[in-house]
C-alpha cells in the first residue's frame, strides 16, 4: 500500500476490465477512493469486490459515456457522494477495424461515438466540479496511433487522434482553475480485446500474436499494468507541471518510425 493518491476520489470509466480495472487496482494500492465506472455494472462490480479491502469506499457505477443525461448523473452523484472528484480517467473506449473501404458509415460513428464524444460528455460533466474546487486531474485514453500509421484503423485512427488533439484544447481552456489534462498513447495492450481479435482474425492466434510483436522494438505486447502505472504518475500530484501532454507507453512503436 502507499499514498500518492491518499484520499483522492479517483473515476475511472471503462474500468470493468482490461486497463480500467488495472487502473482501478492500482489507484487502490496507493490510497485512493475509486468510482468503477463501466456500460457492464456486473463487470464494475467485480472490479470493486477485486479491490474493496484496498479501498473500502470504492463504489461501482453504471454509465453509458455517450448519454448525456447518464454522464451528467454519474457525476453528481460522485460529487454528492464523497463531496469532489479529483481524477477523471477517461478511459472507455471501443475499437474498430478496417480499411477505408472495409469500414462502414454506422462503425465509423459509432466508434467516434463512444470514443470521442463519450470523453467530451464525461469531461463536460465532471469539470464544473473540478472548477469549484479549483483543481483536478483529467486523463483521456488516446493511442500512440495518434501518431503513426497503421493498417486497416480508419476509424480507430481518427478517433484517438481526435482525442489527442481535444485533450490540448481542453487544457487550454481549464487551466485556468488549476486543471490539467493530459492523454496517454499506448501500444498494442494485451487486453481481453486483442485476445478476441487474434482469434476472430487469425487461423492460427499464435501466428497473429508473433506478427504483432514485430510492431513493438520490445517484441512483446504491452500489459494493462503498464498503462496503469502511466495513468497512476498522470493523476498524482508527482505529474503537477505537466499539461496537455501525450505520455507514449508503447513498446517502441512510435521509435522504430
């Protein structure tokens, strides 16, 4: 246990699996009160039954990011609830696959959808809290794509990269209140996702698995503790002077280009 989140009430959407729920466990190590957030509330509460001897007030919530009404509601009941909300970690998020001509209208927008307007719903909800106690953390789930090219993610591509450039905007615009947001790009994750993805996508997964470890100069895929620990450094207070900021956890894809 340490205390670089000491009481800090800490939401977290998308945190009934992959690196929400490592972030979520790994925000409780280190004190902080953590609102699992998810569109799954079983999933969500899963998360909290993993980590409520670490942190006792930890609290499940059902949200769908990209309703209005659910994301204005989750946020005044955090408010209420524990009286602040120091860390928002926008991490839900859906991904798409497909070429220009392989990805349809309806993927394209719905990826956009949860991705981008499910960030600016929960942003948009949470900072009038924030800006009455003139200080917090936001942390929104970009991808080193946002940088690089990479086949066949039209959708996901425009997506994170829309997410990157909001998250400097955004900052520009809360920092006066003491705010900071800033985005994290990672690599290819070994989350339940890519695990579907190589099965759906591959006869042999193995052979899908080695031609994805080639992107990364560590030849390996990353873990969603990996991330976690990034996202830990951006909602502490260790991470003050930085803003508007992309921290790249990625194995070193952006570095072999």
């Amino acid at each position: 246990m340490g205390d670089r989140l000491n009481d800090k009430v800490c939401l977290i959407t998308g945190a009934g699996s992959g690196i929400g729920q490592a972030s979520a466990r790994r925000f409780a190590e280190e004190g902080a009160r953590v609102v699992v957030a998810d569109i799954d509330l079983d999933a969500a509460r899963r998360t909290v039954d993993e980590i409520s001897t670490l942190s006792p007030d930890s609290v499940a919530e059902e949200v769908d990011v990209t309703d209005e009404t659910q994301t204005v509601a989750i946020a005044d009941r955090v408010a209420r609830r524990f009286g602040r909300i120091d860390v928002l970690f926008n991490n839900a998020g859906i991904a798409g696959v497909g070429d220009l001509l392989e990805t349809e209208p309806e993927l394209f927008d719905r990826v956009m959808r949860v991705n981008v307007r499910g960030v600016y719903l929960m942003s948009r909800a949470v900072v009038p809290q924030m800006i009455k106690q003139r200080s917090g953390s936001i942390i929104n789930m970009s991808s080193c794509i946002a940088e690089i090219g990479l086949a066949r993610r039209v959708s996901y591509a425009a997506s994170k990269g829309a997410v990157f450039a909001m998250t400097k905007s955004m900052q520009v615009d809360v920092a006066p209140y003491g705010i900071r947001v800033n985005a994290l790009l990672p690599g290819t994750i070994l989350t339940p996702f890519v695990e579907r993805y190589l099965k759906e996508s591959y006869a042999d997964p193995e052979e899908g698995m080695a031609s994805i470890r080639k992107r990364q100069l560590s030849n390996d895929l990353g873990r969603p503790e990996d991330v976690a620990q990034a996202a830990l450094f951006l909602a502490s207070d260790e991470s003050k002077f930085m803003m508007a900021s992309g921290l790249i956890i990625d194995g070193g894809i952006t570095g072999a280009r």
